[in-house]
C-alpha cells in the first residue's frame, strides 16, 4: 500500500469512529464519577454505558439511537439505595422512549 492510500484509507477510517461517537446518545455530565457522585461502585465511562445498555430495552435505545440523548449526571451512589441518576433532557422529538425528556431517572445499580 503506497503512503497516499494509506493515509486516505485512515482518513475514512477516523470520520467513520468520529460519526459514531458523534452519535453517541449517551453523555456523562462533568464529575459524575467524583467520589460524592460515586460513592457505592466505581465505573469507567464504558462499563457504565455497558451496565446501563444491558438494564433495559429503553436504555439501551436511548443509547444507541442518535434521535435520543442520555446524560449520566451521577455514577453508582446513595449507599441506602444504590443507583445512577440519569436524564433523557435534549433528547429530539423523533426520540419515541419512555425517557425521553424526563428528569432524574433513578437506575439500580449493585
């Protein structure tokens, strides 16, 4: 492969992972995983994104649709009844989900 192609050919490959990212409908607000916003189970964004899309049907369509929008605003925490809060908020009208548009969704966390 000549450096010219190779260079195309990583070009295409970086606009096709910078879309899906772009896509993403899954968004984490600035210090969800600090230690007062996480303070039963520790996450990367990825294992939270995994556990979240693993919970439900709807999560999982939240995250993976790019109509819709889900922001994480705090990780696992609330040791009396551990969970993530989470909000459908930007999410586009074409976005048909039960979280769509809502506030602080509570979702069980172990």
């Amino acid at each position: 492969m000549s450096k010219t192609s190779a260079m195309c050919w990583l070009a295409g490959l970086l606009a096709i992972l910078t879309m899906g990212a772009a896509n993403a409908g899954i968004t984490f607000k600035k210090g969800w995983n600090d230690p007062d916003n996480s303070d039963v189970k520790a996450y990367t964004q990825a294992e939270a994104t995994e556990y979240l899309s693993n919970k439900s049907d709807a999560l999982k369509e939240m995250i993976d649709k790019s109509a819709c929008k889900l922001n994480v605003s705090k990780g696992c925490h609330q040791k009396s009844d551990p969970h993530f809060t989470l909000d459908g908020i930007g999410s586009k009208a074409s976005c048909k989900n039960i979280y769509a548009g809502s506030k602080s969704i509570h979702v069980p966390c172990p």
